[in-house]
C-alpha cells in the first residue's frame, strides 16, 4: 500500500498480514482521486472514513491536505495500526473504534465528503441503510462514495450519481 500523492507522495505504508482488510487497490484509488481532483477543494474539506481497515483512504486525503478527516472501524487492531501509522506520518486524523452504522446513527457532525468502504458481501438493503445514513450528515453540496463488489447495482439507490468500476471494484458517488 502506498500514498499516491501529496505531501507524502509515493511513501509505502507496510500493513501487518493479520489485520481484517480488503483494502482499496492503488489502481482504484488512482482512479477514485482523478475524479475528486476535479469535482472538489481536497484542500479545503472535511472527510468521513467508514470502515476504515488499515487507513488507506484516511492517509491519501491527509496527503493532499483535506482540513479535517475521521476515520472509523470497529476492529481494534485496525484502530492501532491507524494510530500509529498517523503519529509516524504527523498527519491529523481522529480516529474512532465504532461500527460504522452505530456511528452514523448517533453521531451529528456533518461532512463534505463521506467515503464508505463495507463489506463486500451485505445484502443491498444494508448498502441502502449505509448511504441514507450517511446522506444525512453531508454538508450542502457534499458527497458520499460508496466502494462495493461489481454485482451490486447501486443505481436505484437514493441520490445516486454516477458510478466508476476499476475490476472487480465500483466506486458509486450519491449526492
């Protein structure tokens, strides 16, 4: 795993074999921050990492210098590995030991952008539940990327986009 760009470009992040993770392809995430790069101000935005796994997404965004990131996972041993990989690179991200759902429902603090990357095998009535929760704390303007599996059709879901398929993974941006 790597950061792609940024303050930290091309720095090599060595994550523990044991930990829980899919994490999101450097291939993927080329992709996914291509398209962020010219529809937001990374610089200048607040960010919600869900289901964080080893911080992948988290670092990326701090790299390119979003104001403000949390990121989210209910594994305590992701939660570590996040912490101390945050003190080594210097960046400022909280990080929160929850289960993403629990945190959407109780949680009030609104973001800009919302990037969510569950298990890829929940029933697409889970995947509705997640977006809606999330739609609800954006801030005006704001977006929620949803990374899952290429059999799940997120199209009818609510406030969807647009959709970007990188193999086997989508990323689908609701507003």
């Amino acid at each position: 795993m790597r950061i792609i760009s940024g303050s930290h470009k091309g720095r090599k992040i060595i994550v523990p074999k044991n930990l829980p993770i899919r994490p999101t392809t450097d291939r993927s995430k080329e992709g996914l921050f291509n398209i962020l790069h010219h529809s937001v101000e990374i610089n200048s935005i607040s960010v919600l990492d869900l289901f964080s796994g080893a911080g992948n997404i988290s670092y990326e965004f701090a790299s390119r210098g979003a104001q403000r990131i949390t990121s989210v996972d209910q594994n305590r041993f992701c939660v570590k590995f996040i912490q101390k990989t945050i003190q080594e690179l210097g960046f400022n991200i909280s990080v929160i030991k929850a289960e993403s759902l629990s945190f959407l429902e109780k949680n009030k603090t609104k973001y800009d952008l919302i990037f969510a990357d569950p298990p890829y095998n929940w029933n697409e009535i889970v995947y509705k539940k997640l977006v809606l929760l999330s739609q609800k704390l954006l801030n005006d303007n704001g977006i929620v990327i949803l990374e899952h599996n290429k059999f799940l059709n997120s199209s009818n879901f609510e406030g969807f986009d647009f959709s970007r398929a990188y193999g086997d993974s989508v990323f689908s941006f609701f507003k």
